[in-house]
C-alpha cells in the first residue's frame, strides 16, 4: 500500500531543498541525492538543539517551526543573535570546519529540521564531486555575503562610537 502522507512529506523536503540557497545550483536529480543523505528531526518547544561550544556536526534548515541562536553574555543575560523561521539555514559553517559552535539554537516551538551532517556531505564531495563542488560555491557566496555585511556593520558601529 503507498503510503501518500510519507510521499508527502518527502515531497516537502525536496522542495525545502531545492529552495535553500546552498542548493541553488542542484539539478533535479541532485537534489533527490541528497534527500537521500539528509536526516528529519524534531524538536519540542524549548529544546537545545545545540549549545555553545558544542561540535560542530552538521547544518540544519528549518523545515517547520522556529530556532533562536543566542549567546549569555557575562552577566548571564541572553543576547538573542537571530530568530528564524521556516526556510531558513544555521549551522552550515560546521560542514567546512569542525570547531566548536559559537552559539546556542534552541526550538522556540515544536520544529522539524532537516539536517545534514558533516560526515556525509564530504562523502559527497569524494562519491559526487560535481554536486559537492556546487555546493561549496554557494556556500562560499553565502559566507561571503554574510562577511562583507558583518564588516559593513562592524565598520558602522566604529564610526558611532567615534561621534
């Protein structure tokens, strides 16, 4: 018997996929490719996905729900970085290099992530060069972009404490 709701869902995170922005590049097969690397997992309202300081396994995107990365400064105030939503991508520097997290994601409601881990994207790179090289490009312009608009604002916040 086919199971339509599975095929669904299935569906859901083809399309997830071929719309996160580190998949711009991928084919239709691709894609299907990688569906087959990536793991769904869900997380209850409030639970750690990662801490800071945590190993760096893999990246996630946020098929359902909502994930805030913070940090606790000194003074164990929490100083929210990001809160986001579905669609969204976090962690995907740990698929370049294994350091430790540099914040906290927690579930801000009931969330399904799809995530992929570091093991099996460079397994990619070494059974599906092309795929994976793709891959490392938009990740590089994405880096990139993230780069140039953090020493915008770093230049920004000088130039105010200067006045």
């Amino acid at each position: 018997m086919l199971n339509i709701f599975g095929r669904k869902k299935d569906m859901d995170i083809l399309k997830l996929l071929a719309e996160t922005p580190i998949c711009h590049e991928l084919s239709r097969g691709e894609i299907k490719k990688l569906r087959k690397i990536v793991h769904v997992k869900n997380y209850k309202k409030d639970e750690i996905i990662f801490r800071k300081s945590d190993p760096g396994l893999g990246m996630h995107i946020i098929l359902k729900g909502a994930v805030e990365i913070s940090i606790k400064k000194d003074n164990k105030e929490v100083l929210v970085l990001a809160e986001l939503g579905e669609t969204n991508f976090f962690g995907d520097i740990s698929l370049l290099d294994e350091s430790l997290r540099s914040a906290n994601a927690i579930a801000r409601e009931d969330t399904t992530l799809i995530e992929l881990y570091r093991p099996d994207f460079l397994d990619l790179l070494h059974t599906r060069p092309k795929t994976g090289i793709k891959m490392l490009h938009r990740l590089s312009k994405i880096i990139v972009q993230r780069l140039r608009r953090t020493n915008d604002e770093l230049l920004e916040l000088k130039k105010r404490v200067k006045d």
